[in-house]
C-alpha cells in the first residue's frame, strides 16, 4: 500500500519574501502574496502537510504515521516522536534579508514551549553575485558584550558574514545566532520545531510604521557564546555516488547527482527517507511500480522500502534519520 509520497506545499508569507518560488521552482504560489517559505514536508501542529499523489491522496501526515507507525518512519523513530514527524522541510526565498535570530536548544525550548529545539541546514540553489549569510559571531563574544551591543542598536557589527554561492551548504546547531541575507534561494532540512527568537530586524517596518515582535530577552539564555561547530560543509557531489554533507543526531544529510540510473540500498536503515529534487528530473523506481519528481519538488520514501532505483539526470539532498 505504502509507495513514495508527495504533499502539498504549504506556502508562507513573509515580509521578506517574493517570487523565486514560482520562477526557479515552478511553484504554483497564491496571488498577490508575499510567500518566502514553502513548507514541503511538516509536523508541525497547525501545519501538518497532506498526500498529494496517489491512493493515499488527502490524508495528512499525523494520520500516516497513525496507521502505519514504523513501516512509514522506522521503528526507531516511531518509538521516539510518536506521531509527531520529526523534520521539517522547506524552500526558503529571501529577496530581502530575514532577522538576525538563535533557536533555542531541546532542552530549553521543551521547558519554555513543550517544542523541540531547532537545529538545521541550508542548501544553497541559488543567490545573486554577493549574496551572504550571517552565521555566528566575529571572534568570541561574551554574554554581556552580546547584551551591551543589542541594547545599542550595533549587534549587526559583531556578526560574521559568509559570502555564498550556488551548491554552498551549511549546518546551524540551535544556539547559533544566524540570518539569511537578501537574494538568496535555500533548502533546508531542519528539527520540527518554529520557535524562533529574532534579536535584531535591520529596523524594518511594515506599512503603519511598526517593527517585528524582537525576543530579545528569551535568546539572551538561548545563544550559546563558545559554538565551536563548523558551519561550512559544503562537498561537492560525484555521478551516481552517496556524498555526504552532514550527519547530526536530528538527521543526516547527503548530495546526489543521479546520471543516467544508481540504485540505494536501504535494507539495514531503519528510517524514512526524504528527497529534494534540486536540479533536472528523476524517476523513482521501486517493487510495485514508479513515481517522477522534478526540480522544486519533495518526496518521502517510506521505511520498509528497501531498495530504490534512480533513472534521470538530477541533483538530489537525501535526508533521513540514523
């Protein structure tokens, strides 16, 4: 019954965004909206996305996990999430820059918002000529410099930049003070979690004059001042072969280039698997028949899947939990 499935998107509106959804990705966005994130694949509550394809066509992914537990997501994950499916998925369009902003840890955001913590990363797709990112501070930085600099309105001054281009691919554990900046095109893998604490919003205003809701308070206990982690870890991609990006303990992470056609075996993974198709076109091939995704689009292959078949020509991230 079970087959590789495809949802919904779930656009949102950001003051941020634009319309590269539709123009790079094909996205079939709402009129006369500003939409700066596709949600492709989600468990949030409120915002659980829905089966587009095929028999299983309108149900929502709680009710999946409900009927098929561990067959769908893996024993193992099923026995720690429950029903709460434990990525989250998105494109992100940045035509302006997003806000300076930390995402609590697990155990913070559990004690101040029963939520998971949020740790993620990005893809780059595509930017324009010196599109940056913002990812963690120039040098060390205490807690009460950190402090003194919101209160003056200078935090912009001790965040690090990183100029980026297409393939660029970057890991945030929760805890890293982080933006993206103006034109850039994103995908991004990340915990189930929309707790985010914005500290500074480059004094944007809406149409009547008001700013964004700042946290400043809440991220003060949530950046952590001493991150050590390496951001960076973009690898370059080979024809046919498994490269990986990242592997954390909320997921891993890996870039394929399908040339032609390569076969996964997952036969000792206990876990679902997401793709993003980032480039080109592949068909999916498995014991029961075949299911196309193109450039833009996200599909979850059921856990008791144990070997796929990838015929096309495209530029994949395959994300799962181990």
């Amino acid at each position: 019954m079970l087959y590789p499935l495809k949802f919904k998107p779930l656009f949102k509106e950001r003051i941020w965004g634009g319309s590269v959804l539709k123009e790079r990705l094909g996205k079939k966005l709402p009129e006369g909206k500003v939409i700066g994130e596709s949600w492709e694949l989600s468990g949030v509550p409120g915002d659980l996305s829905v089966v587009s394809n095929g028999k299983l066509k309108g149900n929502n992914i709680e009710e999946l996990i409900e009927v098929y537990m561990g067959d769908l997501i893996g024993d193992h994950i099923y026995n720690k999430y429950g029903l709460e499916f434990p990525l989250l998925i998105k494109l992100i369009d940045a035509q302006d820059a997003l806000s300076i902003q930390v995402h609590p840890n697990d155990e913070l955001a559990k004690e101040r918002h029963n939520s998971y913590g949020k740790t993620e990363m990005w893809y780059v797709i595509d930017c324009e000529p010196g599109a940056e990112l913002c990812l963690g501070f120039k040098g060390n930085v205490t807690k009460e410099e950190y402090v003194k600099h919101v209160a003056d309105g200078t935090l912009a001054d001790i965040i690090d930049r990183i100029k980026v281009k297409p393939g660029d691919t970057f890991f945030i554990p929760a805890g890293a003070i982080h933006a993206i900046g103006k034109g850039i095109l994103i995908a991004e893998i990340q915990q189930t979690s929309d707790v985010t604490y914005r500290v500074f919003d480059w004094n944007r205003v809406d149409a009547n004059g008001k700013g964004r809701e700042l946290h400043t308070e809440l991220a003060v206990d949530a950046i952590n001042y001493n991150c050590t982690e390496k951001f960076n870890v973009t690898a370059a991609p080979q024809p046919n072969k498994v490269v990986e990006l990242k592997k954390c303990p909320y997921f891993t992470t890996n870039i394929i280039d399908v040339k032609g056609e390569m076969s996964r075996d997952y036969s000792l993974l206990d876990s679902f698997v997401v793709y993003m198709v980032i480039d080109g076109e592949v068909t999916i091939k498995w014991n029961g028949g075949t299911e196309k995704a193109k450039k833009g689009e996200t599909v979850l292959i059921p856990a008791i899947f144990e070997n796929i078949e990838l015929i096309g020509n495209a530029r994949m991230l395959e994300s799962y939990i181990e």
